[in-house]
C-alpha cells in the first residue's frame, strides 16, 4: 500500500547459497500457487495503476545480486557493469 502513495519499498531476500532464495523470489508461472514474491507483487501494482485515475505514475525496478563484494544490477542497461 506504502508503495502506491509514494513510499519506496524493497523485497529482500537473504540466506545461503541454494537455500531457496531464487525461488522464493521468482517462484514458477505453473501452478499459479508457486508464483513468487516478486510476480505476485509486480501483479499487485499493475493492477493498482489501471485503477488510478489521473494520477502520474513512476515506476523503477533494481533486481540486485550482492556476492563476492560485486553488485550487479540484473535489470540496468549494463548488467555486467558492477554497482560502486
């Protein structure tokens, strides 16, 4: 809700490697009860926007990876370019 009056909002997800975190995240298109949490939120907004009437939306997306003290940006212009 804090997101579409203008609040930043983060989805964070943190644990060993193959611990599930990509799957929590992205999940699987079928069965529909396995989507993750970014789909079902992604979802959620898309929907919110339709309904709102004469307002000016923004709407920005980082998918960051923090390993090995590299940080890419998975959705920047550059993914291999690293994040300072």
């Amino acid at each position: 809700q804090g997101v579409m009056e203008g609040c930043s909002g983060t989805i964070f997800a943190y644990g060993q490697t193959g611990s599930g975190e990509s799957f929590t995240m992205q999940g699987v298109v079928d069965p529909s009860s396995q989507k993750g949490t970014i789909p079902r939120a992604f979802e959620h907004i898309f929907e919110r926007i339709q309904c709102a009437e004469g307002a000016k939306l923004l709407l920005r997306a980082s998918c960051l990876e923090i390993y090995n003290e590299d940080i890419p940006d998975f959705l920047g212009a550059g993914t291999k370019q690293k994040l300072e």
